[in-house]
C-alpha cells in the first residue's frame, strides 16, 4: 500500500485470510490445501473472517481489512504461539495507519 499498488495489497491481504483460514482447518483436522476445509469450519470462525474481505481497493479499506486479516492470523496461531509472539509487533505495525505513506520500511 505505501508503494500505491492497491491491487497487489488486496491480493496479499486475501494470503493473510487464507494462511490464517488454513491453520484453523489444521487445528479442526480438515483439509488445509486450497481452502478445501473452509467451509466445514464452524460458523463462529468464519464469521469472525467475514470482515477481513476486501471491499474496494483504497487505502482506508485495505488498511481495515488488513488489520482484520492479521488479527484472525494471529488468533489462529495458536499452535505456533512462539513465532506469532516474535512477528506480532511487526504485523500490527504493517497493519497500522502510520505505515502508510513510508515505502522504504
């Protein structure tokens, strides 16, 4: 997004959903490749995904859906609790209004 390619932020915020959406199918034991588990997933975790789907390609909305995106992978990271601990200051800063503008981070 700091480098204005809109198109390409919403492609990887849609990664983000998916990383995320594949490691709560691991953790209910169905199929993780290409979002074949996604929709035996409980309801309550694919509500809580709704929201990171990007509605139009502007920067307040991809910064929302970015945010949302990062949260759902964070919360379903549960099994690498280590690792999100260690990247979750980084991720909320990509996510955060004061990223924006500031290609060279």
């Amino acid at each position: 997004m700091a480098r204005g390619r809109f198109w390409q932020a919403q492609y990887w915020i849609g990664e983000v959903r998916n990383e995320a959406l594949s490691l709560a199918c691991r953790r209910h034991g169905l199929e993780v490749r290409q979002g074949r588990g996604y929709d035996e997933l409980p309801a309550k975790i694919l509500d809580a995904f709704e929201d990171t789907l990007v509605q139009s390609v502007n920067p307040e909305e991809l910064l929302r859906s970015l945010g949302r995106a990062v949260e759902g992978l964070l919360r379903e990271a549960a099994e690498a609790a280590e690792l999100a601990s260690r990247v979750e200051g980084h991720l909320r800063h990509l996510a955060s209004p004061s990223f924006v503008g500031r290609p060279n981070d």
